[in-house]
C-alpha cells in the first residue's frame, strides 16, 4: 500500500507510486526485461523439479527402486514421474515467455 495525498491505497493495477514535477504520481510499471523473464521462467522449472522431488523422496521410491523393493503401481507412476523430469530438465526457457510446461503424470 502507499500512501498518495495523505490517503492510504492501493495503486491502480499496473502502476506504482512515482514523481511527476515534484509530486506523487501513479506511474506506470515498467514491463519485465527478457532477462528477468529467462531468470523467472528458469526458477518455475527449478521450483517444479523439486516439487517432484519432494513428492519422489515422500514416496521412498528412489530408495526403494534402488534396493529392488519396487514392485507393480508404484514402479510404473515412479518411472511416470521420472519421465516427467526429464521432460522439466528439457524445457526451453531461453525466451522467458510462452513456455509449454509438461503435465504432470
């Protein structure tokens, strides 16, 4: 929140608070550099790949697989979510925008 002409509010979608000739201003938020973009797009994949892995590691079944414990279901939805890190590790985020995530099994 800021405060404009002694009013406490909430700035108009799009804008912030600025100076225009000396006196506060909503003005308008500067669009993303593709930069910024890239490095978001990248933290949304790095953020979903440990998603995964908290999921994987809650299930034991990297663990279990190792050790030749996992058997049936659990074998085929963990190979499912592997498949679908693999697919995270690919994800072309070199644009920042327009990013086709894959789905989750």
């Amino acid at each position: 929140m800021a405060r404009l002409c002694g009013i406490l509010t909430e700035p108009p979608e799009g804008k912030m608070l600025g100076v225009i000739g000396g006196k506060p201003s909503w003005i308008d938020i500067a669009p993303p550099t593709k930069k910024a973009l890239v490095k978001l797009a990248e933290s949304e994949r790095q953020r979903r790949i440990d998603a995964v892995n908290e999921f994987l590691n809650s299930k034991q079944w990297p663990g279990r697989a190792a050790t030749g414990r996992l058997k049936g279901d659990d074998l085929l939805q963990y190979n499912l979510w592997l498949d679908y890190l693999d697919a995270l590790e690919v994800v072309d985020t070199s644009s920042g925008t327009g990013i086709e995530w894959p789905d989750k099994p």
